[in-house]
C-alpha cells in the first residue's frame, strides 16, 4: 500500500513533504519521490528503495518553493526502479502525478494516448495520467483532472499539479484508496492517512468516491468530476471533521493498541498485497512475478519454513495448517529472531 503527500501553503514545501512521507512509511513501498514547484519549474526527485534513499539525493537546503506532492510506491504495473517511481510527468514535463491504486484501463487508454503523439518514460498504469490531463488541459487544471478521471476505470487516489497554475493542487478519489485534506492556516495538506498529517493539523475533510478537489493555501472546493461542467465551482458543503487523536493515538488508528488495529486492516493489507497481481478471472492463476520462481520450481517444492517474529509468527501458525491442508507437503513454523542462531536444517533440492 503506497502513501500520497501533498502541501500548498506558505512554508518550504520540501521538508514538509518529506517529513508526511516519513509517517506513511509503516504502510510499506518499495520506492518515493516528490515533485516541488517554484516559478514555473519543478525539482523533481525520485530513486527506488527507502525514503532515507531519497533524503540522500533531495538537497534539503534548497528554497523548494511553497506547493508540492510525493509519494511512497508499491508496484503494480511496471517492477520497482527509479524510471517507474512516481511524481509522473507529462510529455511537457508542465504536469506532476501521483496516485494510489489501479488504472485498470490504462493499456488501451495508453495506445489511445501514443496515437495521439504522447511519449510515455516508463511502464506504470499512472504515467497516463499525467498524459490524459495534458491532452484535455485547457487553462483549468480542475476541469482537466475531471475529464481524465472520467475515462478512468479502477481504484485509484490521484494528486496532480501543473507549473502554470503553482497555488493549487488538484486530487481525485475513485473506490477503496483514501485521501485525506487537512486544513491549516494559510496552508493545506494531502495525506493518504490521518497520522501523516496529525503534525499540522486535526482539521480534516475526507474525500469521497467520485469527488475532486481543488485545494490552495485558502480554500478547499470539493466537487464531483462526473459533474461535466466546472467542476471547480463548489458542489459540496463538506463538514470539517475535527480529528481529537495524539498523533501517538493516531498512529494506532483510534484502536486501544497495536495488536487489535493490525487484526482489523488484514482484509485491506491482504487486498492490498495482491492489488494488481490477482487475474481478472476467477480461474486463471495468479503471477506473482516479483518471486522470480518458475511453475515447475514451485512444483519441485518437497518443505517449507515459514519465519516470523510476534504476530506474523503467530500468523504463520495458522498458515502452517491452511498450506499443509491445500498442498499436501509438510511446513515448520520458526522465530524470526532465533533462525540465523540456530543452525537451522536447511534443504537444499
Ligand atoms: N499502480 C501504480 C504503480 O504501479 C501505483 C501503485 C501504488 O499504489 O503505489 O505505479
């Protein structure tokens, strides 16, 4: 599961992000990067592995400019690289995109997009995004966003930016991603969760299906992108939520204590595991390419050792009997923290 960050404000945009992507870190990626604008330029920065990774290559003494997004990535269209991390631009490099999700549709609307001139730089679902709002951008960046998310078919969190209109942000929410706006004053933030942004603020909105906002450091204007005209005129009154957790609390998700939050996401974590990896037919087999592991090698499989520490170890238990039922091949469950230690019997085919 991958985290959105977002800030438009008067305060370096740069540390700002960088310290929201930090927070998201826990939900697990396997890249980040951020895009900031400063007098119609962006400082784009990005790399595969670990936000420390990226601290590495973000000048952090920089005046970044007060607008920016980033973005933490779990792949699922295109493997893990620098090439395929997000922010994605757009052929004139004037749009920044990053989402959460699945652009189901994004092969053919990538054809559609190659035929129509566009140059795409990597092989992500999301970078036709950045191509689609290019191609219907005429002056309102709001109503360019809309008319992209409504060729859109998935579940997908979307924040864009565009070098000629640096006092917005523009996000999006179509299905099961969240994206959470929090108000400062004289600021705004995007988060894909509310922890991220406990540091800032607890006044929150909480983007629904189907809307869109556009979001300046004074005003936020929630809209629905299915609405074909001006979708930047205000739809909605929305509520402010006022969020009355620590943000120790907060990281705990508003549950008593660790344990109890982790029992109740495992649907989503599951779901999120396998987003983009599961066929669209029932019947067809899952790839889970990142594994690197022929059918026949799995099939040569005789044992296993699952190892894990505190509560997957307490998983893997449960697994053991849901594995040797299904597969018919014996599993030994070891602690994580002993394994190495303990000169394991290792198999080797
Ligand atoms: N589908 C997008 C990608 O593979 C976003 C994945 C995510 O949610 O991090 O780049």
């Amino acid at each position: 599961m991958c985290g959105i960050v977002g800030y438009v404000g008067h305060k370096e945009a740069l540390s700002i992000l960088m310290d929201k992507l930090r927070m998201l870190t826990y939900r697990g990626y396997d890249s980040a990067g951020i895009a900031v604008s400063k007098n119609g330029r962006f400082y784009l920065r990005k790399c595969k592995g670990k936000v420390s990774d990226l601290e590495a290559i973000v000048d952090a003494e920089r005046d970044s400019g007060t607008i920016g997004i980033g973005h933490t990535r779990w792949a699922t269209h295109g493997p893990p690289s620098t090439r395929n991390a997000h922010p994605h631009v757009d052929c004139s490099g004037q749009i920044a995109v990053v989402q959460n999700g699945i652009v189901e549709n994004f092969w053919e609307l990538k054809q559609e997009l190659i035929e129509a001139g566009h140059t795409f730089q990597s092989d992500t679902d999301t970078e036709v995004i950045a191509h689609l709002v290019e191609e219907y951008y005429d002056d309102n960046l709001t109503t360019a966003v809309a008319l992209a998310m409504q060729r859109m078919k998935g579940a997908m969190a979307v924040l864009v930016m565009h070098q000629g209109e640096d006092d917005r942000l523009v996000a999006a929410k179509m299905d099961s991603p969240p994206l959470i706006i929090g108000l400062g004053r004289g600021e705004n933030h995007v988060a894909s969760d509310i922890p991220a942004l406990l540091h800032y603020t607890n006044k929150i909105y909480v983007l629904e299906d189907g809307e869109i906002a556009t979001i300046t450091r004074d005003s936020v204007i929630i809209s629905n992108y299915k609405e074909p005209k001006a979708p930047d005129r205000r739809l909605y009154e929305r509520k402010v939520i006022v969020v009355d957790w620590s943000p120790e609390v907060a990281q705990k998700g508003g549950f008593p204590h660790y344990m109890l939050k982790e029992i109740h996401e495992q649907p989503q974590t599951v779901l999120d595991t396998l987003r983009g990896r599961l066929p669209e037919r029932a019947d067809a087999p899952i790839e889970l390419e990142e594994l690197n592991v022929t059918p026949e090698e799995i099939a040569a499989v005789e044992r296993m050792t699952f190892v894990a520490c505190g509560t997957a170890y307490h998983a893997c238990l449960v697994a053991k009997y849901a594995f040797e039922q299904a597969l018919r091949i014996p599993v030994t469950v070891d602690i994580g923290s002993e394994y190495r230690y303990r000169q394991p019997i290792i198999w080797a085919q």
